[in-house]
C-alpha cells in the first residue's frame, strides 16, 4: 500500500500542476483566421501542425482534426506555453521517424499505428514518454520543464 502511494503523489502532483494548462489548452471560441499562421505541414509523409503562439494560433490548432498525436509543451508553475522544443519521435524500438527543431507549444502529428518513443528537450532538458497511437482517440502528451529550465 505504501508503494502505490508513493507513486500516486508524484501523478497527482503534476495533474494538479497541469490543470491550468489543459483548461486553457480546451478552451472554446471563435479563431481569427487573420493572425493564424500555421499551416499543415509533412515530413517524411507524416503530416503535422506545430505552432501555438497566441491565443488564436493556439485554438485554431486545437480545432484541427485528424491528428492522433497532441503535444503540449509548457514550463514554470504557470504552465506558459513555450515554442523552444526540440523533438523526436522514434518507432519503440527502433529508428526515428520524426525530427522537428523549435517546436511548439503545441504539436499535433498523425502518425501511423503503432508504439512510439517521444522525445522533447529543451536547454538540454529532456523529458521522454512512450504512447500507442492507432485509429481511436488521439493521445495527448504533456511536457512540463521547470521555470529555470
């Protein structure tokens, strides 16, 4: 018993720590298509949005469909979004299939089915996770750096 809550503090610690971004990160509402920059873009056949930066980038992505894979990158007890993501996404095991170079905040990606090894690191910071993503809902990941990271 002492095990488990030993290892529900720290989960219940960072969904407390996140609920502001993932409130913010869901919020409805018209998008001024005027100042969204973000355009769908490829990579070696994987099609993906990266971007954020503003209340309206941020929804407008938020709003697109058909990507299994969101990412949301954020640092301090704010939980600022941040655009300084370096990322890597590898088939587990196996090679990388996705490179991406100052990402974010958010980065949605449609990639095909299978298990897959997340890599974000920022100030030579990195924090890993390993999802499935298939055909049903997509999967959400957050990243979080401390505010001196």
């Amino acid at each position: 018993m002492k095990r488990v809550l030993s290892l529900l503090l720290p989960v219940t610690a960072v969904a407390v720590l996140l609920f502001p971004l993932m409130a913010q990160a869901t919020s409805p509402g018209p998008v001024d298509s005027a100042g969204v920059q973000v355009e769908p873009q490829q990579q070696n056949g994987i099609r993906y949005l990266s971007g954020g930066i503003g209340e309206d980038e941020a929804r407008s992505i938020q709003q697109a469909g058909g990507y299994n894979l969101h990412m949301t990158f954020a640092v301090g007890v704010d939980n600022k979004y941040i655009p300084d993501v370096d990322l890597v996404i590898s088939k587990a095991p196996g090679p990388s299939v996705f490179n991406l170079k100052q990402a974010g905040p958010l980065v949605y990606v449609q990639l095909p089915p299978g298990k897959y090894s997340v890599q974000a690191t920022r100030n030579g910071v990195t924090r890993q996770d390993v999802t499935d993503v298939g055909s049903g809902n997509a999967r959400n990941l957050v990243f979080h750096w401390d505010g001196d990271n």
